[in-house]
C-alpha cells in the first residue's frame, strides 16, 4: 500500500494553496477509503446522497456567499496590477479535547484487531495523532473511568479520574505535548463506563480553559453508557435510557457553548450489553447533534451510521489512525493566519480574496462577510489577522476531501451583496 497524502500547505507565487484531503493508494492508484479494503464511513469524496458518485460542490450551495469563476478569471488576478504578495498559512489554534473510554471491555480483542487488546491499538494511535498535530493546536485529555468507580453516586470524581484529566493547551508550549502523550500511556483500563460524567468533565475542563478558536471534543467508546450522571446508580449496569442524557449534553454544548463533538465508535458499539440490540443509534445521533455528521447518506438506524464508525472495518488499528487523520484535518482546516509580508509590503484588511477548487469541478471565488457571526462567505479577523471561513460555508468546504484553497493577497476584496 503506497501512501498519498496532500501536504498541509504548499506555498505558489501569487497565492496560498491549502489543499484539504488526505487518503489511501493501493499500489495500483486506486484509492481505499479506509486504508485497509473497506468498512468505515469515512469519505474520500464529497457524496452527498451515499450513491457512490461524486457530487461536486457548487457555487450555489453557499447561499450568495460564493460566485463562480473559471481558471481564466483566476489566471487573470494571478497577472494583475493590483495582485500583491504571498505567504504560508497559519493553521488556526483550534482545540481538540480526547474523551476516551478506558472500561475493561477495551481490554478485549475484537475480530478486526489481529489479536491486540482494543485499549492497546487505541492508545498508539492516539499518541501518533498527537505526536503529528500542529504546533498551534491545543489539547485535552480524560481517559474514563480510569480509577476504580467508589459504588457511591454523587460527583463526577465518584466514578471519573477527574485529578487525572489534562486541560487543553497548545502542544508546543511549554512540553504540553510530551504531557499528553505521558497521560495516554498513565490511563489504567477499569471496569464501568461513565460516558456523561466523563463528557460534562471535559466541557467544564473547556469552560476554564484559556483557548482559542473552534472547540471539538472527540468522544471514543466501545459501548453502553453504564453509570448516568452523578456516577448514579453507583453500581455499574446498563440501564435504561443511559444513552439520551449524553446526546442532550452533547447537543447543549453545540448550541450553548460552541463545542462541536466527533463521536467514534469502537468494536462493540455495535450491541448492547443487556439487550444485545445494535447500539450505535445513539452514537450517530450524538455525532449529528454534536455538529460533525458524517453525511454521505447516513443514518440512525442502519449501516452507514453518521459518526465513524469502526465496527466493520477489516483492520481496527489501521482505520482508527485513518480516522484521526480525517479528524485532524477537519480541526485545523478553516482558519487560515497571513504570515509576515515581505520587506515593503503590509496586510490591507480591504485586499484579501478566496477561491478554492472543489473535486471535479470549476473553481468557486468565496466572498466576503463583515458580520464576524457570520454563516456564509468568509470574515476577516483584525484583532487575531485570521481569515476565518464562515460556519456554514466552513462545512461544505470540510465536506470535500479532495478540495483546495487559495488566498490572494493584494487585490480589494469580493464582498457579500445582499
């Protein structure tokens, strides 16, 4: 398997290309979406309606915060009098909080991990995604329970190793890095699994932290929730209606605090441990309800479900370090800084312009937005010199794998005309 991974950043003459994706190659160039045969709902291109055809972006998709263009009309702002310089971009200080399930279950192999504990492959590519994120970007990190559960409800600490739990902070201050790769190789697998205990940790962890940018949560479990809030009932079981306090929590953090969260599931996900019925329902939900839905035709109720799921992979460990990737990509992809100018050239907020190249298809100028709220286009930062996609249109951007991006330094910008 020969590997094909677009760089972050690849710097032109007049511009700023950020290609976006990230995948697999056989060896005969075709591309294996999961990197191991097949499996996940990971996409490698952008389909809309799960049929396995491309479905380019279009420029109306954006709601009268893009027009289209041709490779003429950027060809022609390359040449321009007004076109000035070009810098290397900064990908954004987003934050990126690891809540990960340590219950005993993870200690158990499954069919796709070639005889590895699910704990054992978990942790390693974990501590390679944080060995390989930017400098810039901040993490957290609470492994759950990871401490024997005391059987008494009350607070969080009762069944979650709170003291444990390391705050987001960016990775190349001060040795944070090295910090969180230690705290993934501390966490201790335990029985119980206190899912909403563990979440509502990180997002008051969240709430006192001093960062910047988008927050994610990314949430990985195995299974059922066995203790619901307050380490309540106190003994550990699968109890009824576990599950729809955690998405209601997940969903509160998206809409009242902005914290978006992917949501992964492991092998045995896929049954309840009481029930025996399929039990990723609750897991797709959380993971539309968190902001981050796969699409692709996903669903709730059947295969494909519409977080990544990894029940059915052929290799766990590979799909999983895949998997980071893509996370990891849609983290830092919507935030770009300018750089420095050179000598005898300064930003001019009014002289910035966006254009990105979706798969198979003609390239599309994104336009300018003054509201700093905005949902279409693009808005421009002073205070922090970020040029910040809008939430709607930083979507569809992340929904194209194969896209990629230029900014053009010099030229008024394209605003929004409504």
């Amino acid at each position: 398997m020969a590997r094909r991974c677009a760089a972050l950043v690849a710097c032109t003459l007049f511009g700023l290309f950020v290609p976006v994706s990230c995948a697999e190659e056989d060896d005969n160039g075709i591309d294996d979406p999961d990197g191991t045969g097949g499996g996940a709902n990971i996409p490698q291109f952008r389909d809309v309606d799960g049929d396995g055809v491309p479905d380019p972006l279009q420029a109306e998709e954006f709601g009268g915060g893009a027009v289209a263009v041709t490779d003429a009309d950027i060809d022609a702002a390359r040449t321009g009098a007004c076109t000035g310089w070009s810098a290397e971009p900064e990908p954004m200080g987003s934050s990126l909080f690891l809540v990960v399930d340590a219950s005993s279950s993870m200690d158990a192999e499954a069919a796709n991990t070639n005889g590895r504990p699910k704990w054992d492959a978990t942790r390693d590519a974990l501590i390679d995604a944080v060995q390989n994120l930017p400098g810039t970007t901040a993490v957290g990190l609470l492994g759950y329970p990871n401490r024997v559960v005391s059987g008494n409800p009350g607070g969080s600490e009762e069944c979650v190793n709170v003291a444990a739990a390391i705050t987001p902070e960016i990775l190349d201050v001060n040795g944070h890095r090295q910090r969180v790769v230690d705290g993934l190789n501390a966490i201790q697998t335990e029985t119980c699994t206190p899912t909403h205990d563990a979440y509502n940790v990180a997002v008051e962890a969240y709430r006192n932290a001093n960062v910047v940018g988008q927050k994610y949560i990314l949430l990985m479990t195995d299974g059922t929730p066995t203790l619901t809030l307050g380490c309540e009932p106190g003994q550990c079981a699968a109890g009824s209606g576990y599950e729809q306090p955690v998405i209601d929590a997940i969903t509160s953090a998206n809409q009242d605090l902005d914290i978006k969260t992917f949501v992964l599931g492991s092998p045995g996900s896929e049954q309840h441990m009481d029930t025996g019925l399929d039990n990723r329902w609750w897991l797709s939900e959380a993971a539309e309800f968190g902001g981050t839905s796969l699409g692709n035709g996903c669903t709730h109720d059947r295969v494909p479900y519409c977080h990544f799921d990894l029940v059915e992979v052929a290799d766990f460990s590979t799909a999983l370090e895949q998997t980071l990737e893509t996370i990891a990509g849609r983290v830092i992809s919507c935030d770009y800084g300018l750089g420095t100018p050179p000598a005898g050239q300064e930003v001019s907020s009014d002289a910035i312009n966006l254009f990105i190249w979706p798969g198979g298809t003609d390239p599309i100028q994104i336009l300018r937005s003054q509201d700093p709220d905005c949902t279409q286009g693009w808005y421009f930062d002073a205070a922090t010199e970020r040029v910040r996609l809008c939430s709607e249109s930083c979507s569809l951007v992340q929904s194209d794998p194969e896209l990629r991006l230029e900014l053009m330094f010099g030229c008024a910008s394209a605003p929004i005309i409504r």
